[in-house]
C-alpha cells in the first residue's frame, strides 16, 4: 500500500506525526472502496483571525479506490499551539472537546432520536492511533455546502434565528441530560473560568483591560459610563469567578461557550434557503445560566441594525423554541418563562460586558495578519498596537458606542 505523502504547509504549524499513514484506519472507515493513499498534504484551515484557541488544519488526501477510480478526500485537524503559558489551557480545552464530541453530542442526538426527531448538532470526528499531541480530527464540511457567513457583515434576522434554534436544542437536551441523568463531570461544569486558571485570566485581562480602558476614554458619549467602566475593570478577575458560579435556582444548561458566527455553519439550497446549521468548535462547555450564550451570541454575531433593536425579540424566539423542545423531550421538571430568561438575562449581565469588550472586537476586526494568540498575552508594542487596533478601529466603536449605554442602562456594569 502506497503511502508517501506531501506536506503542504509551515512546518511550524504541522506536527511531525502529521504523517500519511496514520490516516490509513480512517480512510478504511469513511472511505467506501478505499485501496491506497496517493498523495497527502496539510494546508491552513482558516486564515489568520478566524480562529484564535487552536491551529486548524485541513489534510488533504487522494486515494486510489479498489475499483482502480481515483477521489480526493479532506478532513479539518486541530492540533494546540506550542505557547508555553497556554499549554495547560489547551489541554483543557482538548479534553473538553473530545469528550464533548465522543459523549455529550452523541447522547444529545440520541435524546431527540429517542423522541422521533432527526437532530444533528455537528461534524463526525475520528480518532488517530499514534499521535503524539492533543489533537482532534474531524469530517471536514466544506464538501457537503457547509461554510461560514460573513463574521464582518453580522448575521441577518432568518440566520439569526436559525442559530436560535439550534441553540435551544442544545440547551434544551442538556437539561434534560441533567434532569434524568444527573450533572455532567466537573470540567464541563466549570469550563475555563476557575480558580485554578486565576493566573491567565489576570494576565490576559490586564492586557485587554489596559488597553479597552484607554480606548474606552475616547469613545463619544463615554463620560455616561467611564467611571464605572475604571471601577468594573479594576476586580474584574473576581467579580468573572463570582458570575460563573451555578446557582442551582435557575435554570440551567449545559453552555456552547463560544457561540458566535464562525462556530456555526451553514448550508443552503439553490434558492438561498438555510438547509441545516451544525456547530463547530465544543472547546469552552460551561454549565451554568442561558444568559451566558445568548449574550455571547446576540452581542457579538448579529448585525448591528438588529444588535440591540431586536434583543428582546430574539429571546422571545429563543424561549418559544427552548419550550417546545423541552416539551418534545418531556422535561420533568417546571419549564422556565419567558420572565425567567430575562431575569437572568438582568441577573448575568456581566456576560454582556464581557462579549463586548472582548471577543465582539476581534469579530469585527478586519482581517490582519497581527491577529494571534500570543499578542494577547505579550506586552510588547506589536501587541499593544494589535489591542488597541481591536478597540479604536471605526467598526468596532460604532458598535461598542451603540452597546455599552444600553449594558448600563440594564445595570450589567454595577457589581
């Protein structure tokens, strides 16, 4: 059997076991009439920007099928940084995703097979025998008419809704998973926001905040909530670890994590029409409150005309559509209203604050090559430069002015 393969791409970003033959079980798996491997070769599977937690990769292998036939075949590959401080983080989140996706998805598609519903939530995944890193592979989507919209524009009310209602099918099939099976494990209760990651939350918020702050001074109309803004960013490390305790009173779900517009993907028909979603990237689980999701989601990915006029109608959408699952999926216990999503909503509303001043900016940030992972943590003038690019550019101040009176207005930025 012909192996040899071809690596396309920086070297430092492939991982030396990245090679051809280790892909040889999975191709007998997914490819029907699979015979031999022709050529084999990695290139970026997303442009600089796109993705900030992980390296993704799309391998690219050509097979020579058992009937002589030749097809060309990919699949996406996550494999961590080699950053130092984030290696203990990225292990987290490895673990967190691979048991999201050999578990949790699984378990919440068979919770509406079990119903009589069809749901899918995401991409197959694969296993690897002789990987020497983290790593994650998966079916890649592309093939299939899956691809992202546009990060930049924001998503339109029909995406928007469509996104809302896979959503509450999530939410909706882990809390039935808790209700009828008890909690999940500890690393998807507390996802990434422990005491124990105390020292990296520090860090990357004393860059951010340094730089949202001095930003935040020039912003029109910031005299209305500066001093607030100062006094939040001063303990906002123990006022986050405060917020993202459960509190068993609530409704409570099982937290995508970091739902915003290139974790979903879409595919449509020929007139346009949304055929299906699936959601990507289960690296940040966090059991707790909606109102951490909807937040994320809602402040970060819509367009910006429908950003805060149409708030309160998406909840309402979202509800309807959390009801009706939770029916579907006979939830024992007493269905939360339409009020109660809301309170929450008021209750969490530094979740809010901490969608705009943090991943809302890179999403609305033009595509740069300086957008990476480690001007995060780096303090040097390249990255300051980068941070406060992501706070002082035209877009960005056109949402975050539009955004921040309307957190104050809710109370989201009193302690």
């Amino acid at each position: 059997m012909e192996t040899e393969a071809k690596i396309d791409s920086p070297a430092s970003k492939v991982p030396n076991w990245v090679q051809a033959e280790l892909f040889l079980d999975v191709l007998k798996e997914s490819v029907k009439g699979f015979s031999k491997i022709k050529s084999f070769k990695t290139n970026s599977g997303s442009a600089t920007g796109e993705n900030y937690a992980t390296i993704m990769l799309r391998v690219t292998i050509d097979v020579e099928l058992e009937d002589g036939k030749e097809k060309s075949v990919s699949y996406m590959l996550k494999v961590p940084h080699q950053l130092e401080m984030f290696q203990k983080m990225e292990n987290d989140i490895f673990t967190a995703e691979r048991s999201m996706y050999k578990t949790v998805v699984p378990e919440m598609e068979q919770l509406y097979r079990d119903a009589g519903v069809e749901v899918k939530f995401g991409a197959q995944i694969y296993e690897l025998k002789g990987a020497t890193t983290e790593y994650i592979l998966l079916e890649d989507l592309a093939p299939k008419g899956f691809k992202n919209s546009n990060r930049i524009e924001g998503l339109d009310q029909v995406h928007t809704e469509s996104a809302l209602r896979k959503l509450s099918q999530w939410h909706a099939a882990s809390a039935v998973r808790v209700a009828t099976k008890g909690a999940y494990p500890d690393h998807l209760i507390f996802g990434f926001y422990k005491e124990e990651n105390r020292a990296m939350m520090v860090e990357v918020n004393k860059q951010l905040g340094q730089n949202f702050v001095k930003c935040c001074a020039t912003y029109e109309g910031n005299e209305e909530y500066i001093e607030q803004v100062k006094a939040l960013q001063l303990k906002f490390n123990d006022e986050v670890l405060k917020l993202v305790k459960v509190d068993p009173n609530e409704f409570n779900v099982l937290n995508h994590g970091d739902f915003w517009s290139n974790n979903m993907m879409y595919s449509h028909d020929s007139f346009g029409k949304i055929k299906e979603i699936y959601l990507v990237d289960f690296q940040l689980p966090k059991y707790g409150t909606v109102a951490q999701d909807l937040y994320y989601f809602l402040l970060s990915s819509t367009k910006f005309e429908d950003k805060l006029t149409k708030f309160d109608y998406y909840i309402k959408f979202y509800h309807e559509n959390l009801t009706q699952h939770l029916k579907l999926l006979k939830y024992p216990k007493t269905i939360p209203t339409l009020r109660d999503i809301h309170l929450s909503l008021f209750k969490h509303g530094l979740w809010g604050y901490m969608t705009a001043t943090s991943v809302m900016s890179g999403i609305l940030l033009d595509p740069t090559e300086d957008a990476s992972v480690d001007h995060f943590l780096s303090d040097s003038s390249e990255s300051n430069d980068f941070k406060t690019l992501l706070y002082s550019n035209p877009r960005y101040r056109k949402h975050i002015q539009a955004v921040l009176p309307w957190l104050l207005n809710r109370g989201a930025l009193e302690p």
